[in-house]
C-alpha cells in the first residue's frame, strides 16, 4: 500500500505543475481583464496610464510563464498569494468555502452510494422483471438529465410549489447564526440534486455486478446447499457485485467536483464555486491556480483511493503487483 501510494504520489508531481502551468497560459488568453475587474467602475473613467501602473503593481504585465514560476515558489513555501478579486489571501479564501463543499459533495457521494447499491440490488434479483425495467429507465432517465436543471426544478417543486425547503444558501435569512439544524435543513436540496447526478451510474454498476455474480458457480452452489435468497443476495451476490463499483469511485470525482460548482451556484451555496466563477472571470491567477490544483488533487486521491480500496477487497488483486 505504501508503495502504491508513494508512486502515485511521485506521478502526481508532474500532473500538478502541467495543471497550474496550463491554468496560467489560459488565463493568459482569455478575454477578460484582470485590471479592469480588479479596479471595477473606478476603471471606466481611469486613463490609460493609471491602467498601466495597476498593471504592473498586480505583475499581470509579466509573462505567464514568469507569474507561474513566482505563484509556484511562493507556494511551495505555504504562500499561495493573494487574491485579485477577494482581496485577501488565496488560503483564507480557499480555507472559508472549502469545508462547506467538502460537507455537500461528501453528503451527495455518500446517499448517491447507498441509494444505488439498493436500487442495484433491488434490479438485479429478478432480471427483465418490472421492477429491473422500472429502475433501469429511472436511471438512464437520471443520466440524460442535466444537473442544473435538475437543481431548478427542485427548487421550483420543493421550495416554491411545495414550500417544504429553503431554495438556496446556509442558513435562514433572519439567522445571525449557523446553527447544524438550520444547515442540515438547508444541505437537503443541494446534496439530494447532487447525489441524483450520480445515482443512475452506481445504480447500473450494481445491477451489472450483481447480475453477473449471481450466475457464478459459487453462487449457485450457496443456492444448492439451501440458504435463503437473502443470504444469496447479499452475503455471496453482492460481495461481488461491488467490486466494479470501488473502480466507478474515482472516475465519478471530477464530475462530482464539476455538479458540485452547478449546484453550489443554484443554490448559493457558500462553497468555492462562487470563487471559482469570480477567478475566472477576473483572471485572478493565484486563485485560479490553487483552485485548479485542489481540482487536480482530489481527482487524483480519488484514482488512488479506488485501486487501494481495489486491492484490498479483491483477493484476486494484489496491491505489491499495482
């Protein structure tokens, strides 16, 4: 395990600085003016040469290649800079959202797992019947449906037809506190929206898996010594069934990290996916960059998470051989 770990550690060395390097050459390029969204309405009357001069103050005047170069050294040293379009520190702003999304896409992943592993198995006991063609088109359905309108019609059904919750931020609007009722109450929507986007793919995996695993021969052979159906199901079909579903793990990351920024946006959520949308369209560089690094960083850990998680529940699979 540790030498696993250690290569890809050792692999995600050069990923990383491809990642911040191709997010300061894009930024580069883009049409946006990072002086102009820095200076905001006080640009519109300011000549050009007190443009000139915020310019070089802020060192966008520089080469990308050279911006990237300093933001890389600084960080290495704990220092991310500081941010163009927060005007405070690239950690303070990063530290601020992070926890909020970390809770909404841990809460999402989590029920998306569960609610699928139960529809899966649920498909899978009785093949071609109503209840597999039912969850099966349910599924695709999901699939094909994108998550920001998902996200608005929760709103439109929940929060404003139904009134039974809050369409959108982290606590209720006379609150001068967080408090973890109102913050639960508040993560059900977004969460729910989000866990959606992902349950028709572990759903599918789980069907598959436990399809196939119930037409092995040990399977077949727990049938033949008389133990219950359930016992079949769940004690010898699924063990197996779930096995595809550790790989699904951490290719679904980037694009929970991707609906995670549409739902944190519907619903005002304070995760990072306002920074995120700020940053890009000022050019903020420094916070492009360690945004898009966590971005890279979690993709990864997710891959390396899946084989671990791989190597240990498969005993077909050994993690010295990975």
């Amino acid at each position: 395990m540790a030498r696993l770990t250690g290569r890809r550690a050792l692999f995600a060395v050069p990923v990383l600085l491809l990642v911040t390097f191709g997010m300061f050459a894009i930024a580069a390029v883009s049409p946006f003016d990072p002086v102009r969204a820095y200076a905001g309405t006080a640009a519109l009357g300011a000549d050009q040469e007190t443009l000139d001069r915020l310019r070089a103050n802020l060192g966008v005047d520089r080469p990308f290649a050279g911006r990237w170069w300093d933001w890389l050294t600084s960080a290495l040293t704990g220092d991310l800079g500081q941010s163009s379009v927060a005007r405070q520190p690239v950690a303070e702003v990063i530290g601020e959202r992070l926890v909020w999304s970390a809770l909404l896409c841990a809460v999402a992943f989590a029920a998306a797992v569960l609610a699928g592993t139960a529809l899966g198995v649920l498909a899978a006991r009785r093949p071609g019947g109503p209840l597999d063609r039912a969850i099966t088109s349910l599924a695709y359905t999901l699939s094909a449906a994108p998550v920001f309108w998902t996200a608005l019609l929760a709103v439109w059904l929940f929060a404003l037809r139904l009134d039974l919750l809050p369409a959108g931020g982290l606590t209720d609007t006379a609150s001068e506190v967080v408090t973890a009722g109102q913050v639960a109450r508040h993560l059900v929507l977004p969460a729910g929206v989000l866990a959606v986007s992902q349950l028709p793919w572990f759903t599918l995996y789980v069907r598959q898996g436990v399809g196939d695993a119930l037409a092995e021969d040990p399977v077949r052979g727990a049938r033949a010594r008389g133990l219950s159906e359930r016992t079949v199901l769940l004690g010898h079909a699924l063990r197996s069934g779930l096995l595809p579903v550790l790989t699904l793990i951490g290719t679904r990351v980037p694009e929970l990290i991707t609906g995670a920024l549409l739902v944190e946006t519907v619903f005002s959520w304070p995760g990072v996916a306002a920074a995120t949308v700020e940053a890009a369209t000022a050019v903020d560089f420094p916070l492009l960059a360690a945004l898009a690094t966590l971005s890279a960083v979690a993709v990864l850990a997710g891959n390396l998470l899946a084989d671990l998680l791989y190597g240990l529940f498969d005993p077909r699979v050994k993690l010295s051989d990975m």
